[in-house]
C-alpha cells in the first residue's frame, strides 16, 4: 500500500465542501439518502460486465457503505476508499473491519488523487459530480490512476435537480450538467466510449425539518449565507405544504450516470499540452554502445 499511496498535503484553508463535511461527520446519525440510492443504481452498471478489477479506488467514499458493497462483489480485488474530509474517511475506516481488512482508507482528492498513475483498474466515483466546479480537472485526476482500458463509473446531478427549491431561492445549477455536456467533458478528458444515462427521483416530505436535514447532509447550501437561504426554503415549503390538499412538498432530483474507459496503450488523447500517447515500457528500445 506504501508504494501505491503518496503523502498529500491538503490546503491549510480546505475548501467549503471539505469544512462541511467535515463537521458533518461529527454527528451520531448519518444516513445521505440521496448518495445511497445513487450509489446503488451506479453499482448496477456493473452487472453483466465481464470484469474482474485487482484494484478498485471509491473516490467520495463518504462513510464507506460502498466501499463495502464494492468488496463485496470484488472479494479478491484490493478496494481504496478516498474522500477529502478526514473526519469522513475516518467514519469510513471504522466499517473496513481488523481482521482482513476489507478496504483501505486514504485522504485525498480527486482531481489530484494521492495515488500512483495507472493503478487501478476500477474508479467509482459516486455523486462527486456534484461538488466540483472544475469537472475538467476532476475527470483528468481519474483518468491518470487508471490503467490503460480500465473503467471509470460516476454519477452526478442533472439541471433539473431540485427545480422548485432553486425556484424559491434565486440558486443557479452551475455545477450540474447535462447528459450533452458531461459526454463531451469525457471525451475531451481521453475517455473511450462513454455511456450515459438519467434518471429522475422524486422525494415527498410532509415535514420541512426533513427536507432541510437531507439538504444539509447533502451540503448543498453550505455557507455563512445558509441561514437566511433555508429559511427562505422553510417559509415557502411549509407555505406549500399547508396549503396543498396532500400536504407533501415534492423534490425533484435528476440523477446522472456515466461509465467510460481509459485509453488503451499507445492511444493518443488530448491534453493541456497538446497530444499524448502511452507506450509500454517493454516497446521502448534501448540504445547500447
């Protein structure tokens, strides 16, 4: 592992979804119900794969139940959970087990993954999508740990997410993509054949103290200006549920997939610095005098 894994350091000043997380992970109850129901439909593009990964990264492994699924189905693959909030990746470490350790526990982030280039033959990367605002990055930090040819499933949030919440509060979606722009973004990241697809999920709350407590374990509004947003959001929610004959607000969450593959050997790709290829190091000659 000591080979696989290099030290990083973090930034003194963590960025906003890393304090949040981090003070998030000090609470008892922790259940990201949105994360959990994505997780499990980005799973299910593996079944039917023919696909037997040694090594596995869960980038954003949150509080590891992922980890453990991906284990679960890879027995005999080495499985790293990474997440950028420490106290996460602590909580995380806690489900890995002492005896045999069912995965391995690393900080870091991932468009600058603490792990060594082209090591890895599965990247899941589970809702990540929707706390970066620099996808470019993000996706050319997972495409280096990859192997030639492996496979990088992740997920992300749709326009349409959370539609009559923004309504209420003025927010733009400018972190959140659609199936268009985040297939161009793969492909201009190197990555082959890219599949997408979308689903919508619909949550209905009787109580706004739920939907403020799913909003804030999501970490969506994060941010001294938070207080004064949710209660906005309290006031018109609970407006709606008083005055609706169902008495349900209705959330809309619109839920991206993608999976794609790393180049293979030899494949030129497109980079900052102009066109790359790999090439085995058993293809390069040596000159002897």
């Amino acid at each position: 592992m000591s080979k696989l894994v290099h030290n990083q350091d973090l930034p003194n000043q963590p960025p906003l979804w890393r304090r949040h997380f981090d003070a998030l992970a000090k609470q008892s109850t922790l259940t990201f119900p949105m994360h959990a129901v994505v997780g499990e439909r980005l799973l299910e593009r593996l079944d039917g794969l023919n696909f037997a990964p040694k090594r596995v990264l869960d980038v954003g492994c949150g509080l590891g139940h992922h980890a453990l699924a991906l284990h679960q189905r890879f027995p005999q693959a080495q499985i790293i959970a990474m997440d950028w909030s420490q106290a996460m990746a602590h909580k995380a470490a806690k489900k890995r087990g002492w005896w045999r350790r069912r995965f391995e526990v690393v900080v870091g982030d991932g468009a600058h993954p603490p792990i060594q280039p082209h090591s890895v033959d599965l990247v899941f990367a589970n809702f990540v999508l929707a706390y970066t605002d620099e996808a470019d990055a993000l996706l050319k930090g997972l495409r280096g740990v990859l192997k030639p040819s492996g496979l990088l499933l992740l997920s992300g949030l749709g326009p349409d997410t959370l539609a009559r919440e923004r309504e209420l509060l003025g927010v733009e979606h400018h972190r959140w993509f659609d199936v268009q722009q985040l297939g161009s973004l793969l492909t201009a990241g190197g990555f082959n054949e890219p599949v997408l697809d979308t689903d919508w999920v619909r949550l209905s709350y009787e109580k706004t103290s739920v939907l403020e407590n799913d909003l804030d374990q999501i970490g969506l509004w994060p941010g001294p200006e938070a207080l004064a947003q949710q209660q906005t959001l309290r006031d018109g929610v609970s407006q709606a549920i008083e005055s609706d004959t169902q008495k349900a607000w209705s959330s809309t969450w619109e839920c991206m997939y993608a999976s794609a593959f790393a180049p293979d050997e030899g494949q030129t790709i497109k980079a900052d610095q102009g066109t790359l290829a790999s090439i085995p190091i058993d293809q390069i000659g040596i000159r002897r005098r």
